[in-house]
C-alpha cells in the first residue's frame, strides 16, 4: 500500500496480478478487496484499476455467479459474446452494466478502467436486482435499466469517493437497504441451488425434485424463473466453472475430467468448447 493513504484505505487489501498479457489484467492493475464480511449474504465485491491507461480486451468465462460493475472512469465498457441461441451482447456502450447467468463467453473492451465489480449468488441477485432473472437469461444491460436514477445517484456517489474502502461502505449501504425491500427465493429452490453447487454440478434433476418433494416440472419451472437458468443448465455451468479453474490450475485434461462427472475427456473438451468458446488447452493458459 502507498504511504499516503488513509486508514480507511488501509483496511481493504490491494494486490496486484501476475506478469503482464495481451488481455490487460497483469501487472498495471490494482484490485482491491474490502476487508470483514459482506453486508449482505452472497455478495462478494472488489475495485479495479488499471494504472497505466491500456485498452482493455478481456475474455471472460462463464460463472454461476451475476456480475454488476459499476464504472468509475470516463469510458464505458462494450461486452460482445454469448451464444447464437441469446447472445450476452450490449450493443451499446454502458459505464455500468449487469451480467446476468451467461450460457457462454464474452469479451469486456473498455479504456482507462477504473470499477468496482460485485459478484452475486443467485438468492442475492433474486433479492436485489429488482426483475425476474429469467427476464435477463444470457443479456447484459446497463446498471440504469435496472436501477434508474438511484443506480446512477449510486454510480456518482462512488465515483466522488476517493478511498477503496469509502466506495465499498457506499455500495454496502446501497445493497442493505435494497436487499430490506427485495424478495426473498424459495426455500426449495434455495435449498436446489445449494445442493447443486455443493455437489459441483453433478446432480441429477430427478433427485434435486425428489429432495424438496415438487414434481421435476415444478422444479423446472420455479428454478427457472428464480435463478434464470433451468436446473439442468445451472447444474452444467458448476460443474464448468470447477472444471475452469482446475484446468487454469494446471491440472490434466483427463483427471479433471473424471474428477467433475464428465463422460470421459471428450465430453470435458465439448463442454468447455460449448461455455469458453476455446479448447480446454487454450482455457488452461488464459
């Protein structure tokens, strides 16, 4: 940390990444994390700066995870990818955007990059998004189209800030007093949620009806509309995200693959093929 920041500033705790790549996240960034729990339950929340002022052009994979950045900087972020079935494409520009479950790969471009990036479990996003998640399936939007003008008060009241830890109390405060209002997910489809990521994606649908006592139809149709992804898709998109990071761990293709339920090593590389837009060789080395 430099010597001339504040102790508020001192409480979150700054790290910068490995060697530098042609994706912009190497050393010339600051990420910032804010020190003690969330405010609010699956949430988990870091800064981002980029110190030297490169053009940002950044891969980004797949994760059971709804992402909100909101921009500090004076450019806005464009986000193209997805999948020929819903693209999880904003045509345009946003200097705040939400991304909801995505079915595949995107790429984030921007210049001068300076965010916070909140990353919500499905119960907090159902609690503080304000619309149906399966409204969003696959799209990013911006943050206004969503939270209006107390988004953008928000977005201008983090910008002014000018310590880590002040803009992370701010969206603190934002998020609680949101999550009072916001509703609450099912206990069974909370409860399906839990198991399937307890369990890394390797559930089947039959039993996941079978433990909160609904019909798989049921199950079905309340997953989707409170998650934004069917439990079949959701339970595919663990069990990638596991995999993800243990081929970028440097793990064998073919271990990994018995270790996450895949068929056999084909059935991995079809998958990551199907969520990264690349190869599990090309995915280990981003």
């Amino acid at each position: 940390m430099h010597s001339d920041e504040t102790d508020a500033e001192a409480r979150a705790v700054a790290v910068d990444h490995g060697p530098e790549g042609d994706g912009g996240t190497g050393r010339g960034w600051e990420v910032v994390r804010p020190g003690g729990a969330p405010a609010v339950a699956g949430v988990r929340m870091a800064g981002f700066r980029d110190r030297v002022g490169r053009a940002l052009d950044l891969r980004v994979l797949p994760q059971p995870a709804v992402v909100v950045v909101i921009g500090l900087g004076s450019e806005p972020f464009t986000v193209e990818g997805g999948t020929t079935q819903r693209p999880s494409t904003s045509p345009t520009p946003h200097p705040s955007l939400v991304a909801s479950l995505s079915p595949g790969p995107a790429r984030v471009r921007g210049r001068a990059i300076e965010c916070v990036e909140m990353c919500l479990s499905p119960g907090a996003a159902y609690a503080l998004l304000g619309v149906p998640p399966y409204e969003l399936e696959g799209a990013v939007v911006g943050l206004e189209d969503l939270w209006g003008q107390r988004g953008r008060q928000l977005r201008e009241r983090v910008t002014a800030a000018t310590a880590w830890q002040e803009r992370f109390t701010l969206v603190d405060e934002f998020l609680t007093r949101r999550a009072a209002r916001g509703r609450s997910m099912a206990p069974e489809v909370a409860g399906v949620w839990d198991t399937i990521v307890a369990h890394g994606g390797r559930v089947r649908v039959d039993a996941l009806a079978a433990s909160c006592g609904w019909s798989r139809k049921r199950l079905w149709s309340r997953f989707h509309a409170q998650i934004g992804l069917t439990p079949k898709r959701a339970a595919m998109l663990v069990r990638f995200d596991r995999a993800a990071q243990a081929l970028r761990a440097g793990g064998n293709a073919a271990d990994i693959a018995l270790a996450h339920g895949y068929a056999d090593q084909s059935h991995l590389h079809r998958d990551v093929l199907a969520f990264a837009g690349c190869t599990p060789a090309a995915l280990a080395g981003l």
